[in-house]
C-alpha cells in the first residue's frame, strides 16, 4: 500500500515544480513521501499571510523554526498508536493573478490510517484566503448551492450505476454508499473547491467514509463553467473568477484567515480560527518566537468567542475569550494559575 501511495504521490507533486505563472513556488521534500510548497511573491505582506496560514495548517511550525526539518511535528514516527502523516504531497491547480489553488494530498496512520484532500484558494493580490461565500449575497448564494447540488449527485450517480453492473461490487455495499453518498453532497459546506480561468471545481472525495476511499475508484471532480453561474456572483465574484479588477482591495471575510496579535501587550503571535459546526470552533495560534501550533477548541456565545488552550499531552492550559469587529480581536488570555493578560489580535 504505501509504495502505492507514494507513487501517487510523485505524480501529483511532479507538476508543483518548475511553475512558470504569477507567484514562484518552491518545493520543500523529506525523502519520496513529503512535499510542501512555499510561496514567494513581489508583496511580502502577500508572502507572510500565504505561507504562514499554509504552514500552521498543514505542519502545526513555522518554517524557520524548526530543529531538522518542518514536517517534524506532523510526521509519523513509526512508534506512536496516536495518528502522524505517513505522507504529503501537492498540486498546483492554477497560479494566476487572480488565484492561487493549492491542493493537498495526504494520509495519516495510528491505530488505524486515514486519506484525505485539502484545498486552498489565495488571492495572490492581497493574501487572503477565499471562500466560495465571499463571491455571492446570502440568496444567490443558496441558490448557487441549489444548482450545482444536483449536477454532482448526477455525476457520482452515472459511475455508481455502472458500477452496479459489474459482478464485482455487491448490491448491499453499493446501497451503503448510495445511503449516505448524495446526502452528504446536499450538505456539503464546498470547502472543497478551486476554480481556473473557466471553471469552478468540487471534490467529493473527504464526503467518502474511510474504507469507502480503497473501495471504490471514482472520479469525485465536478467542473461547472463559471459562465453558467455568472448572473449570481456579487462584485467580489466577479472580480475574482471573471475580470481580476480592482482584486487587492476586496477582503475575504470567511474565517479562517491570518491574524497578527500580542499577549499582554508584548508576546507576538499568529492566530487562525474557524467554524467546525454549528456554534463550536477550531483554532490554532503559534508565538512568533516559538514558531509551534497550539490548539484550540471554541465556542461562540453572546457576541464572543471562548478558546480552550491545550498542551501536547491534551490537558487543558489557558482560556482565551474575545470578541471580534470587524478585523479586530480584543479579549484576554488567562492560565490556569489565575494569571490574566490582555489579548489582542488583527487581520494580516
């Protein structure tokens, strides 16, 4: 199995170098299994807010930090029954001055192993990261969501039928999948995206239950012309997946994105944030003279976010509560000795 996956790896990573587009990416490796790009722009604000939220994502370290090499924390060590990534890799889906699509193939292995898909959309003119919600007012965006729904269930459909005809695959096994399949589409949150020059695309693969991922070999992209949906898009939308004007000056407001703060005034540190469902949160936030992850679990009650800090071992540290206008985060820090410091945040 891994010599399999990691030939699928180098595959996927054989295109990340040698891109000659609007950003220069390079390519960082350990061994044949892990890969990671770093991006280098003409802004460095641009830069900043693109590696660092790539990086406390995806290795829990800020490169430069490191003791041997930046997939240290993240990395299996073979010892462990609790899960390391067994392999990383990426692909560059399009690098133009109105997107960077970065894409994420990796899996993790402890008691049991897992496989999975990440995307990332960048604006390469200011460095923030988009979200589909940010194209579409709240009704077109319903109405995006109503249209494609659809389309992707009609496509995964066309291959379980033929699947359905083979001797190969049982009728039980195919009606598992089909059971929870095109509902979890119809509720999918289209985190799994990335758009070109034409297209908007959507990945099914993360919907998938674990075993189902080495059961069945679809094909889980779905492309929709963006032509099809223009009449929807709000100013920003057009902007970013049609003309590419005035593309700086628009601000992604969907979390996560970088945040630049200080505790008590003086500790320095980048935070990320984000919904995970319903009223519940992630995060994570790394000192800038430490460069490593510290997680966070949340809420959001009354106008204000609270954040439990924990350790590598997973005991609860410190409490983190503020709340947000607008870009800014204001609240305090406290551990559990009772100490209590202002915290102070704002959007790179």
């Amino acid at each position: 199995m891994k010599r399999y996956l990691t030939i699928i790896l180098i595959i996927v990573c054989a295109n990340a170098i040698g891109q000659n587009d609007y950003l220069k990416i390079e390519k960082v490796s350990k061994g044949e299994d892990f890969s990671f790009p770093v991006i280098h722009a003409d802004v460095e604000l641009v830069q900043e807010k693109i590696n660092i939220l790539l990086q406390l994502s995806e290795l829990d370290l800020i490169k430069g930090k490191e003791e041997k090499n930046i997939f240290e924390i993240v990395r299996s060590d073979d010892v462990s029954i609790h899960a390391g990534k067994v392999y990383m890799g990426f692909h560059i889906l399009n690098n133009t001055r109105k997107n960077l699509a970065i894409k994420f193939v990796q899996g993790s292995c402890g008691m049991t192993c897992a496989n999975w898909v990440c995307y990332y959309n960048f604006n390469p003119q200011n460095g923030d990261r988009y979200a589909l919600q940010d194209f579409f007012t709240d009704s077109n965006f319903t109405a995006f969501k109503n249209y494609i729904t659809p389309i992707r269930q009609q496509k995964i459909k066309k291959q379980i039928d033929e699947l359905k005809k083979t001797e190969e695959t049982g009728f039980e096994e195919i009606k598992y999948l089909e059971e929870y399949l095109y509902g979890y589409i119809e509720e999918d949150d289209l985190n799994d995206f990335y758009f070109t020059s034409d297209s908007l695309f959507f990945d099914n693969y993360n919907l998938l239950y674990k075993n189902d991922k080495y059961l069945y070999d679809f094909n889980h992209l779905t492309g929709i012309p963006i032509k099809d949906i223009q009449y929807l898009l709000n100013d920003f939308g057009k902007s970013a997946l049609l003309t590419g004007e005035n593309l700086k000056n628009f601000q992604s407001m969907a979390e996560p994105q970088l945040y630049e703060g200080t505790i008590g005034n003086k500790s320095e540190f980048y935070l990320l944030f984000r919904n995970e469902y319903e009223n519940n949160f992630d995060g994570i936030y790394a000192y800038k003279k430490y460069g490593k992850a510290i997680d966070l679990e949340g809420k959001f009650k009354d106008s204000q976010y609270s954040f439990i800090e924990y350790n590598d071992n997973y005991e609860e540290i410190a409490d983190i509560t503020f709340e947000k206008d607008k870009t800014t985060l204001t609240g305090y820090w406290q551990n559990r000795k009772g100490n209590k410091l202002t915290f102070t945040a704002k959007r790179k």
